[in-house]
C-alpha cells in the first residue's frame, strides 16, 4: 500500500522540534519510523506533518551521571545492546535491546520508540519498570519527570501529552547485591515479537532476598509489576531462588494469576500462561545468581 502524502519536516534542534509540535494539528514524531511507518503503509494512521528527531543529537547520548545512567530517548537499540556502561550497570536493557527485530530494524529503532507506541509486548518497557525507571517529556514551555509505572496506561496508549517529546531515561545503577535479568520467548530466534517476557530484579542481603520486583510483558493491556509473585520471594532463601524450589513455583503461579493475556496470531492466553510460569521462574533464579556474583 502507498502512504498518502505528508509534510517531512526536519528540525535541527529540541526546541524547533516543539515549536513545530506545538504547531502541527495533527503532528507525529518519527525517530527509526520501524512502528510508525509500519501502521501508516498498513493505513491504521496518518499525520499532515511527521517531524523527524534523526538530526536531534541530544538525544542520542548515553551519559554516566553518577548513580543514574540518562539515555536520550533517541538512542539505537544497538547503542544500548553495546553500551560498555549499560553492561555494566544494567545489563537487562542491553540484553532487551539486543534481542529486538534484526540488525537493520536495531540500526535505526530506538529505545523512545519503543516505549513511546506503548505496545504491552514492547522489550525495554518491562526492564525499565523494574527499576521504577524516570521519563523526561518535554514540550515547549519546558520539562517534566514521570516514573515509567505511570507512563503506560494501556495497549497503545501513553501518559504522553499533546506536544511532548521524550527526551531522556533515567536509570538507576545497579548497587552490589541486586541482579537483574530479562527472559523473552518469541516464535523465532530473531525478529522475533514478544509472546511473553518476565523480568526480575533481586537483591540478596546475607544470603536472604531483601528486594523483588517481578515485571511481565505481553500478557496484559501494558507491561506491569506482579506485586505478588515479587512479594512472595521476599525473605527467600539463596538456594530456593537459585534451584529448583516450590517457593519458585508460587512466584510463578503469583505472576500467572495476575496476568490477563489475549489470544492471538503468536500464542492463545492459556499457552502465554504457561510461558509466564516458566519464563518467571527461570529469570528468577538468573537475577539471583547475578546478585551473589
Ligand atoms: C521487523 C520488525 C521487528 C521488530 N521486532 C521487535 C522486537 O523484537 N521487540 C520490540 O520491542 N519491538 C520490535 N519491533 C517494533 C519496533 O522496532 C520497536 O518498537 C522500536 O523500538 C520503535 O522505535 P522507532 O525509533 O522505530 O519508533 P518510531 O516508529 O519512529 O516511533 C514509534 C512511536 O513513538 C513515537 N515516538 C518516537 N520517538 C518519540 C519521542 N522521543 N517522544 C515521543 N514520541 C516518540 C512516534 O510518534 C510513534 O508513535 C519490530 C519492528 C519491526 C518492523
């Protein structure tokens, strides 16, 4: 299918770029265009105007900023995937990032993207919320912060105001004793969707877990936080989060519970279920082992 006509425009700058937001009836951001141009050449949207953020170097920075690491929401999934700095202080997104599409769609999506069309299935969502991550949207009469736990609101649908652009991820270091893992099944083993993916991020205090937060992707309307099965390893011992255990189980059959998956072309909702069980359980015991490691 052809695309209808629209105007490219090409800002140079943050703020030209809200400027031509702000005044655009109907306005879209365009960063890799691999969501965008995807649904415009099938016709679900449209836009008069696509502003681009390519020439926007701002946001295409990866900067230590002492116990945050900010990255500019125009930031390749390649960029991530090899971040030295990344790797080291939250290897979960670098591994979300690297397992995305295929080379070419890594070259030119970017992490904003990704986050920004608000798909439950999206990759880097559930590693950001694990770490109750902080959003920077910007729009012409200057910033605001948002937690990422706030930022999606439903299948497609962002806390992202009319005129806002997001600029920049914050994303607390890791401290020693937390491990973090991501676990994502796909049909394929490359360009490969979500069928279901489970984070885990784990802190061991003694040999006991201090810390939980257990994150689920593809099985709801967004990405969410099992508080439940997170809960459940609160208190757990080393070895039942790192063998097989039934507390690893519960956890398990908790994240289960809170999931409201749909059937579809990837995978029906009792099969996604399934997958929820053992992709929790299995990145569980991987952020366990990172943590005493
Ligand atoms: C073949 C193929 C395979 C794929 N595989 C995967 C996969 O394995 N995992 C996965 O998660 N995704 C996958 N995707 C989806 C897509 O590549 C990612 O979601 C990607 O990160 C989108 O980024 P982008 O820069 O291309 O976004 P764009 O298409 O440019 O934009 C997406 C949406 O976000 C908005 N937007 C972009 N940047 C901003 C910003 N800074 N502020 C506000 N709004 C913004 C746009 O207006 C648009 O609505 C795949 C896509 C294709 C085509």
């Amino acid at each position: 299918m052809y695309l209808k006509d629209f105007n490219y425009l090409r800002p140079k700058s943050l703020t030209e770029a809200c400027e031509m937001l702000q005044k655009s009836r109907d306005g879209a951001l365009i960063a890799g265009g691999t969501d965008l141009l995807v649904e415009m050449k099938m016709g679900l949207r449209h836009h008069e105007d696509i502003i681009s953020l390519v020439d926007i170097n701002e946001l295409k920075q990866i900067e230590d900023a002492g116990d945050y690491i900010i990255i500019g929401a125009g930031v390749t999934h390649s960029s991530i995937a090899n971040s030295v700095l990344l790797k080291q202080n939250y290897s979960a997104l670098s591994e979300a990032s690297s397992n995305v599409g295929t080379e070419q769609v890594r070259n030119a999506a970017t992490v904003g993207g990704n986050i920004c069309t608000g798909a439950s299935c999206c990759d880097t969502g559930p590693v950001l919320l694990a770490s109750d991550c902080i959003l920077e949207l910007t729009d012409i009469n200057g910033s605001r912060e948002i937690s990422v736990k706030d930022f999606f609101v439903f299948h497609r649908k962002t806390a992202i105001k009319k005129g806002e652009i997001l600029t920049r991820i914050k994303v607390p270091k890791l401290k020693a004793g937390t491990g973090i893992s991501i676990e994502k099944f796909g049909l394929r083993s490359a360009a490969s969707i979500s069928v279901a993916s489970a984070v885990a991020l784990i802190t061991i205090n003694n040999g006991v877990c201090a810390g939980a937060k257990i994150v689920i992707g593809a099985v709801a309307p967004t990405p969410f936080i099992s508080e439940s099965a997170s809960k459940i390893l609160i208190g757990a011992k080393i070895h039942e989060l790192i063998h097989d255990s039934e507390l690893l189980n519960k956890a398990g059959d908790a994240a289960v519970a809170d999931s409201d998956p749909l059937s579809d072309i990837r995978g029906s909702a009792n099969y996604r279920k399934q997958l929820v069980k053992v992709l929790v359980k299995r990145t569980i015991k991987n952020a366990a082992n990172r943590a005493t490691n």
